[in-house]
C-alpha cells in the first residue's frame, strides 16, 4: 500500500529547520536582545526570499532593528570554513548512511 499523504505547515518546517540547525551551529547569544535563537528563523526567511537581513527585520512584526540583526551575524558566526563544516555536519545527521558516506548523490547540485 502507498503510504498516507501528509502535509506540513510552514511554521512545522520552520521549528524543525531551527532545531536541526541551532544544536550544531552553537552560535552564542549577543547580547540579551538578540539572541541566537530567534535569528536563525530571521536568516532562513532572508534566504528563502533571497534579500537582505535589513529587509528582513523591516518586514517581520516581531524581528529585532536590522543593525542588532547584521552585528549580531558578524559577532558570533564563525569563520566561512567552520561555519560549513558546521552546517555539514547539521544537515548530515538525518541523512541514510550511504549518502553520509560520499558518492555522486551526497552533495547538492549547487555545491562544486
């Protein structure tokens, strides 16, 4: 039998996206008005809509001044190197053991 269909909310990939990632970023809080937690779900919506984070803060009700928001990323992201091998790891850890292990199919068609 086919399994049943189910759909998924924006805010159920939303939570998940931000729980899968916030554990192996471990991007610390700046400061107690920008913390980390709620900047990861301002990052994602800037790059889904392929525009800038001061876009983004102007756009979202609750989102903190874009100034907070770009000093926050330059203050706590880490280096691009680290920063990728954090995300790997993140986005790997749900993977089936032969695309974790390499091959043609493990990296996304985007990545050289």
């Amino acid at each position: 039998m086919r399994p049943k269909n189910f759909t998924l909310t924006a805010g159920q990939v939303h939570r998940c996206a931000t729980a899968l990632l916030q554990d192996d970023l471990k991007l610390p809080d700046h400061g107690p008005k920008c913390r980390a937690e709620p900047l990861l779900p301002l990052w994602f919506y800037a790059a889904a809509r392929a525009t800038s984070v001061s876009d983004t803060c102007r756009c979202l009700r609750d989102a903190p001044s874009d100034e907070a928001a770009r000093s926050a990323l330059i203050a706590t992201a880490p280096d691009i190197a680290e920063l990728q091998r954090r995300l790997d790891v993140a986005l790997a850890g749900d993977l089936p053991r032969p695309l974790r292990l390499g091959g043609p199919r493990a990296r996304p068609a985007t990545w050289s």
